[in-house]
C-alpha cells in the first residue's frame, strides 16, 4: 500500500500543528467530539429533506471508547461519513474544512450549529497518539475506506469494511513518559471529566460504557453474621454531557432554583448567589450568557492570584475558562459565562483574535451588569449592601483606576458610611437630602467610623447639622478626590482650610489673634523643627484643644495610605497643627510666650503636636519621652 505525504506545504506545518498551536493536550478530545458533531450535524440536516436517511434527531450520537489493555481510544459517530476523496481532501489536506465548505455550500452561517472552521483540529490528536485510524463510511456509498498516518511521514488509504454509516477514529496512546502520563486520557473519569468541560452542550449525546462498582446481595446467614458487602462490577452505558445549555433554554422553562443549582454545581460555589441575569442578545452583537453576582468574595480576590474572567463559549464548545476580556476589573467579581456563533476564533480555537466584535459583546455585558446592580440597589437594598460589604472596594477601585475614566459609570453604584444612623447611603440620597444653605459633600477619613466620630476636626461640620461621610477605606479618599464632585456638589474634607461654614466676623476674629499671636505661633512652628508647615489658630475646633490637619492635594490619611506601600519613596503631607483659640490651654501657652519662657513652650509644643498625631491615628516618634513629657508638665 502505497504512502501518500500530505499536501501541505511542508512537514514543518504539520509538525506546527502538533506541537505549537495547542497550549493543552487534552484539547484533542475537544477537537474529534467537534468534528464528530459537525458530521452528525451535515446528515441532520439533509435528513430534513431526504426520508433515506432513516435517522431521527435522537437516533444520532457520538460514543467514546477507551481501551487500557491495547491503549486505543475510539471516538465513532453515525454521522455523513466521509468518501475516499473526502479522506484524501480533508485529512491529507492541512487546513482543508469540510464543514466550513458545506457551511457555505448550504448557506448556514447563521443557524447552523457547525462548528469547524480551519481544518486543523483533527491533527491534535497527534499530540496524543503515535498512530491514527480513520475508518469512514459516506452516507449513500456502499464501500468504506480506511485512513491511516503516524504524523509527518504521511498516510495510506484503503478499502475498509464497515457495516454502517459515520466515522471511527481510533488513536493508539502515546507512551508515558516523564513529563507526560498518555494514560489518563483512557481513564472513564478523566475523559468524563473532559467531556463535561469542554463538549458538555454538544447537541448530540455522547455516550460511553463506564464501570460501576455495588454491593452483592448477601444471604440471611451472612446478614445475621453482620459481614462486610462483598462488591462486584457493572457496566453501565451513560450519557456523558447535558445536551441543552441552560442559557439556551426559554426562560419560562426554567425555575429561580434551576439558575442557582447551575451556578452551584458550574462555579463550585457553596453560597447561592445574590443574583443572577440570563441574556439573550441580538443586533450587533448575537449572544447568550448567564451571569452571577455572588454573595462572598473568594478568599484569593484581592490577590494577585485571582483571575477575573467569564467561560467564553463558541455554538457550546468551551473555548476559554476565563475570558477576562469580557470583564472590565471593577466588575471583575461576576462570575458566568457568554455563548456566540460570531467569534473570532484563531486557528486553534483556544484564544480569541481582538476584533471589534469581541469588544462589542464585552461593551453589552457591561451594561448588562450595571443595570442588574442598579435595579438591585433601588428594589432590593439589603441584597445591595450585602454585595457592596462583598465588592464594594473593587467598585472603589473603579473610580480611581484609570484616570477616573469610568467615575460616570460606577458613581451612582457608590456606598459610604454616614454620620447620620452610621448607615450606608448613596452620593444621590446624600445630595437630595442636603440642606438648601449646604454648600458641600463633607467627608471624614479614618480608620473606622468609630474612630472618625472622635475626631475635632467634625465639630463644626456637626454643630451646624450637616451630614459627613465616613471614608474607612484605604482607596476611598483617592476615589472620592477622583470624583471632585456629584451633581454639581463638590466634595470637601472636614479638614480643608474652607468650610464654607465660618462666618465674616468669625473669619476675621481669628485673623486678628492669628496677627496678635505671630510670634507665640512662630515659636511654636520652629519648636517642632520642621515636622509642620505651620501653626495656625482652628476656626473649626469647638471643645478640642488642637488637631492636625494638611495641605495642598496629599492629606494625612493618603500620606498613611501611601507609605504603607512596599516603595523606598515616602510620602509627607504638608502638615498644619491647628490650636483652639478658645480653650484653656491657649491661654496656658501664650503666659508661656510672654514670660519668654521657649523651653517649656517648645515642651507644650511637641506634647500638643504628638497628642494631634495620636488622634488621627498615627504614631508618635518617641512614646518614652512623650509620657515623661506628660509627667513633667502635670
């Protein structure tokens, strides 16, 4: 029997197909179960319109069956089958389709469920096996023929018998090696578990006789003697894969615990999720997708090691796991995946090429989820606030990455703790609940509401009733800075020089103690040697007697938030010791000044300016000598 060498162009392509294009060898059995569903598929639909066919739709099917002992694997269909130069085109040809040529032929672009492109998925079965076998019989010939390589040396054809229609393919296994164990590939629970994975919504069932292991019946004497079961083996023809996608079932099918069993059992999450949306799209962009919001966070999702992405489908045949370029990174939590006839698929059907349609189905379920949170915050808020305690910080996120490029999108998404009930609220609840003379959106940083409650920097804004936000997380100051404003208010930390709450009189009052005080406040400032810009009378201290403030753009919790940074850079924010006119202490230093005594007013200086440190969280250089600088001024 003559050896006839494939008609590429070079062995070098078939060895390029072998070895380079697939990332995974397991990907063959993806590849042969959807060619083998592509064959079932051409003798359907001629028999829609020819009555020899003699096939139903549920006569069609695609058995798998594994031989340990002669290390073969058999993928056989009843599909069209091939012809002699059918073998000779599609299998001695690299990069020859047959399906995408009966696609065109037939005109099915659009509703056919083919799936072959290219031409090259059937030579990934060289990965695995050192010989191939094709035994094939065409629907209408008599005769069937035989095809047989062991990769670049070539293939043979030959007359074959073969008493019905479809195909056989047998691989005889690699040999382990090392670094490769060829036999799991004829193991029943592997090759189910790579079924389920990859060819689980091919529409045809796909069968395979897998061992089961159960108890002996025993006899009375031995149920009375208590004994152990013996067990013994059957063997049981199951059907390996779903069939239907959920996703392509009619809603009105379907039940709220069918979506949440699904996402249980596909994303092995034990918590049902807060919510979940079924798409079907159509326009520019034809897709169905199932997405998820869950209840917790994974424990790796502020890690580098989370990967954010959806299962990307192509017509049911899994081609990526996470697709994270379905996902922008604020919505990096959903969890779902999207199925479409329009992709762009490379040549190995692992990776998508980025084109424009890829973009526009991303652009789709980014809007998709935005309007599912959306309709979650307005109608079912503890549901909301249960997600936001879950994800909330990756929204955060999304309003400072990227230069504040998609704040529009995510603002009105925002929760911050508030000062009124210490419960969550919304920029748009904040802001429509403002009094008519407020000018600001006021916000506290801190490490804890709690904490921000104590601060002295809050009085003013409290004694004139005015609602603040608490920022407790390390991203919130940078997003809320990001921001700038919300519905024309602008944002305005409790610490900023203006309040937009001093009155004139007030304003001027502290001017002219600030002016009577120059030299006491000069004194001050050159005590503390460089540690603060400077030392000013507060006009927003009420009962406290000093506090800490900044500025320009850095503030005091960003310069924590900052430094905390694995970087060798460090960060200081231009700090501002801020002293109550009006407390006793005031009066204590400026008897001090006047009796010239700069020693004991640098000890009240450094005292005042460590204890401003302790109140807003930070520590102090030297903890010894500030509590023996306690013990000496008392």
């Amino acid at each position: 029997m003559e050896t006839k060498q494939f008609k590429a162009e070079s062995k070098r392509l078939l060895e390029m197909m072998i070895h380079s294009i697939y990332t995974h060898k397991e990907i063959f059995l993806r590849e042969l179960i959807s060619n083998a569903s592509d064959a079932i598929d051409k003798l359907y639909f001629k028999s829609l319109t020819d009555d020899k066919v003699g096939l139903g739709k549920n006569d069609f099917l695609i058995r798998i069956t594994p031989d340990k002992e002669c290390r073969t694997l058999k993928i056989t269909d009843n599909g069209i089958g091939m012809t002699a130069e059918e073998l000779e085109n599609n299998l001695g040809t690299i990069a020859n389709s047959g399906s995408l040529k009966f696609k065109t032929e037939n005109k099915l672009d659009e509703e056919s469920q083919i799936i072959g492109q290219f031409g090259v998925g059937f030579y990934s079965a060289f990965m695995v096996a050192r010989k191939v076998t094709v035994i094939s019989r065409a629907y209408g010939a008599d005769k069937a023929y035989m095809w047989e390589s062991e990769g670049v040396d070539g293939y043979t054809v030959s007359e074959a018998e073969k008493e019905t229609v479809g195909t056989e393919i047998i691989l005889e296994m690699l040999e382990d090696t090392e670094d490769e164990n060829y036999s799991d590939f004829l193991d029943q629970y592997k090759l189910r578990s790579l079924i389920k994975k990859y060819s689980d919504y091919i529409r045809f069932p796909i069968k395979m006789e897998v061992t089961h292991s159960r108890p002996k019946p025993q006899t009375e004497e031995e149920k009375s003697e208590d004994k152990a079961p013996e067990y013994e083996d059957y063997i049981e023809d199951e059907t390996l894969n779903s069939m239907v996608p959920l996703w392509k079932k009619n809603k009105t099918e379907l039940k709220d615990e069918d979506y949440k069993r699904f996402y249980v059992d596909k994303f092995y999450d034990f918590n049902e999720p807060i919510k979940y949306a079924h798409v079907k799209n159509e326009g520019n962009a034809n897709y169905n997708a199932l997405l998820y919001i869950p209840s917790k966070a994974p424990f790796d999702f502020y890690s580098k090691e989370y990967e954010k992405g959806l299962q990307l489908y192509s017509n049911g045949v899994l081609i990526m796991d996470k697709c994270a370029d379905l996902l922008p990174d604020y919505f990096s939590f959903v969890k779902g995946l999207v199925d479409s006839e329009d992709l762009s698929l490379n040549i190995s059907r692992e990776m998508l090429q980025h084109d424009r349609q890829l973009k526009v189905i991303a652009k789709s379920i980014e809007k998709t989820i935005t309007n599912e949170l959306k309709k979650l915050l307005k109608n079912e808020r503890d549901k909301y606030e249960e997600f936001w305690n879950a994800f909330g910080l990756q929204m955060k996120y999304g309003i400072y990455a990227d230069y504040g490029m998609n704040k529009e999108k995510l603002q009105d998404l925002l929760l911050f703790t508030s000062s009124n009930e210490k419960k969550l609220v919304t920029l748009d609840e904040y802001v429509t609940g403002m009094r008519e003379e407020q000018k600001y959106i006021y916000y506290a940083t801190g490490e804890s509401a709690e904490r921000i409650e104590q601060l002295p920097q809050t009085e003013l804004v409290k004694d004139n009733g005015f609602e603040i936000l608490y920022l407790t997380d390390n991203i919130d100051e940078f997003a809320v800075k990001t921001l700038r404003s919300y519905k024309e208010k602008e944002f305005k930390s409790v610490s900023s020089d203006d309040l937009g709450l001093e009155s004139t009189e007030k304003k001027e009052e502290i001017k002219a103690k600030e002016e009577e005080n120059s030299d006491m406040l000069k004194q001050l400032a050159e005590a503390l040697d460089g540690k603060v810009a400077k030392v000013i009378l507060s006009h927003r201290l009420k009962t406290h007697p000093v506090c800490l403030t900044s500025e320009g753009e850095i503030s005091l919790e960003m310069e924590k938030v900052l430094n905390a940074m694995p970087t060798e850079q460090k960060i200081k924010a231009q700090r501002v010791l801020e002293l109550n006119p009006d407390h006793e202490i005031f009066g204590k230093l400026k008897s001090l000044s006047t009796a010239d005594d700069k020693e004991k007013l640098s000890k009240y200086a450094q005292l005042l300016y460590d204890q401003a440190l302790l109140i807003e969280g930070m520590s102090i250089d030297d903890p010894v000598a500030f509590s023996n600088l306690i013990c000496e001024l008392m």
